[in-house]
C-alpha cells in the first residue's frame, strides 16, 4: 500500500490529474465566451448551441489532458476526462435544480472519457 503511495507521489499522478482539469475548464471558459461572441455578433441560429457545447466539451478535456499528461495516457486522460464531466454535471445539475441522466448526459460523459483517453495518448507521444 505504502509502495502505490509513494508512486502516486513520485509521477505527480495527482498534480497532472489537476492540472489537465483545470486546463480543460480554461479551454472551455474560452471557447464558450467564443461561441458567446460569435452568437451576439451575427445571424447565426441558437440552435447551434447543443453541437457547440459537444465539440467544445471535447476539444477542451483534449487539449487540458494532452497538455498536462506523460505517463499512462489512456488511465490518466479516463481519470482527467471523467472528473472534468463529473464536475461540469454537477454544477450543471446544481444550477438547474434537478439532477438527470439523459441519453445526451450520458453520451455526454462517454465524450469526454473518451477525448479525455484520446488527449492522453497524444499527450504520451508529444515530445517535450
């Protein structure tokens, strides 16, 4: 037990965790006051709204994990992916007043594991 400790100490696993967290929550600040901007300066329809929130999720868990990752990608970029969604639903439901499982949550939360898994490898590869 005092072995896995030490290890989780030693790869700074949790400062890359919160690290690519944080990341991925400025990414997506950003991208939101972008898409915010775009809306309010031109004719575009609001119905844009719901793909735009998808590809932002992504890009931002992305680029927060492959820019904070070097060991264990896929585990790592799972982990930073999930708790970014875990976070983003929860404020998300606190704000709204109900907590609710949808179809669109729920694919949702598989996006942003997944490019969470997806930044990791990137991540791994990219030589510093």
């Amino acid at each position: 037990m005092t072995k896995n400790i030490d290890n989780l100490k030693n790869d700074k696993t949790i400062e890359s965790i919160f690290s690519g967290v944080i990341k991925s929550f400025i990414v997506t600040i950003f991208l939101i006051m972008l898409i915010a901007f775009i809306l309010v300066k031109t004719n575009i329809s609001e119905n844009v709204i719901g793909p735009s929130i998808f590809i932002i999720t992504s890009i931002s868990i992305f680029a927060g994990t492959m820019s904070s990752v070097r060991k264990s990608g896929i585990t790592l970029g799972a982990l930073i992916g999930l708790i970014y969604m875990m976070l983003i639903y929860s404020l998300s439901s606190i704000l709204n007043g109900n907590f609710i499982l949808t179809i669109s949550s729920i694919m949702l939360i598989a996006l942003g594991i997944t490019s969470g898994i997806i930044g990791g490898i990137a991540g791994v590869n990219i030589k510093k």
